[in-house]
C-alpha cells in the first residue's frame, strides 16, 4: 500500500523511536489477555493478530507525542504486524485529518479507504471510522458506505454502520437507517452488535427513529442487535418489544 508521501530520514528515526517507546510499554500478560479479547486463535475474526499489550490510552499517548511526524510515518506505521502499533498509527490519522487542509483530509480519506486491509478488528474500526470515513462524507455521496456494506469483507461491513455514528451524532439518520436494513440478514455477531449500538445512539437522539426501526423489523432482527439497540429503552418497554418480537 502507498504511503501519503516518502517517508524522510529523520521521521524514520523518529518512527524507530515511537517503536523502542511502544516495545518499553510491553506488557506479556495484557498482551495475552488482549489476544484472547480480540479473538486471534485459528479460525477466529483476529486470527493471527500480534498484540504486545499496550491499552488505547497508551496507545493514545504515543500518538499525540509523535503526531508531528505526519501522515507519512502513520501511513508506514499502519502496516505494521503489530496491533497497536496500527492503533497509534490509526489514532494519528485521525487527528491529522481533523487539523488538516481539505486537500489533506482527502489524502487521508483516500488512504484510509485503501487500506482496509490493515483496519481489521473492531477496536480498529470503532476509534477510526466515525473520525474520518463519517465525516468525510458528511457533505458527499454516501455511496461509499452502501459499496462497504454489501462487502464480503466483515470490517468494511462494520465499517459502514460505525462511520454513520458522525451522522448519528447530527441527528442525520436517513442513511444509517438504510445501512441497518440491510444488515438485518447479517450473519456476523459483530456486526450485530455494531448495527445495535448505533440504533441505540439514533434512539438516544431521537426516540421516534428507534420505534419506527423496531416497530418495522423487530421479528427479524439477530437477537443481540435487537438487545443492544433496546437497551437504554425503559425496562417495561424492552419487555414488551421483546416479546413481540417473538410472536
């Protein structure tokens, strides 16, 4: 995958040094624990992954301390094998594209939709999709996200729903509710939850949006999206919409 620009010989001892800082950070026991988390054993959605055990503050940490070394090292940084590494690169691109030039936020954009194949596990996704994919497209064509969600690939698919918490957030539901749809039939545990959290946050912006949702599809919604969706819905309304989802 390209990088946004070459990388100079000074931000490549810098990215070395970002590098030594995360490898100092290392902890064997949480990154054992963040393994089992995120699912990497054989056969499971993170298959393969390499954790060192760094949690996102620190990762966050790391990001904000190296950020003027630019999108270029991010973009070097994203390729990396190693879990948070990609966090902190991912972390950076999303605060360089918030400070950035329209021209630059379109380079981001372009990059980051390139480069899926390195964004691929939902914390990945969460901390970065609404950041950049949302908001790029908060004033354009929605098309790219009606392309990810027909993906064979489960990440650009949650990549689609989480985006739209940008929208959400706006109160604009038009789209989401369109992309919701057509995971109804989803067949991925994560992508039920992701679909569930956002007609929740639609819900706690606009509770008529989430009656309508259910009132429409709640008998074929995947159990757990319907759960998460309803959950901040008073206990005798959860009741009564789970029960008549089952009739």
């Amino acid at each position: 995958m390209p990088m946004l620009r070459k990388i100079n010989d000074v931000s490549a001892l810098s990215l070395r040094a970002l590098r030594a800082e995360a490898a100092a950070l290392a902890s064997p026991s949480k990154a054992m624990i963040l393994s089992g988390f995120f699912k990497t054993g054989p056969g499971q959605y993170g298959e393969g992954d390499v954790f060192i055990g760094l949690v996102v503050p620190q990762c966050r940490q790391l990001a904000k301390k190296y950020l003027s070394l630019g999108p270029a090292a991010a973009s070097e940084l994203l390729e990396s094998p190693v879990h948070e590494e990609r966090l902190t690169a991912l972390l950076m691109l999303c605060e360089l594209y918030r400070k950035g030039s329209p021209e630059e936020k379109k380079a981001i954009y372009d990059f980051y939709m390139a480069g899926v194949r390195w964004i691929n596990n939902w914390d990945l996704v969460d901390l970065s999709a609404p950041k950049i994919v949302g908001p790029h497209l908060e004033k354009a064509s929605r098309e790219p996200l009606f392309r990810l969600v027909h993906s064979a690939n489960l990440w650009e698919r949650r990549m689609a729903v989480v985006a739209c918490f940008h929208f959400i957030r706006k109160s604009d539901f038009a789209d989401f509710l369109k992309i919701a749809e057509v995971l109804l039939h989803d067949k991925h545990d994560l992508i039920h939850k992701a679909a569930g959290w956002m007609l929740r946050e639609a819900g706690k912006r606009d509770k008529t949006v989430l009656e309508g949702f259910l009132s429409e599809h709640a008998s074929v919604m995947p159990r757990t999206m319907l759960r998460y969706a309803i959950e901040k819905l008073p206990p005798k309304q959860r009741k009564a919409v789970l029960e008549s989802s089952r009739k």
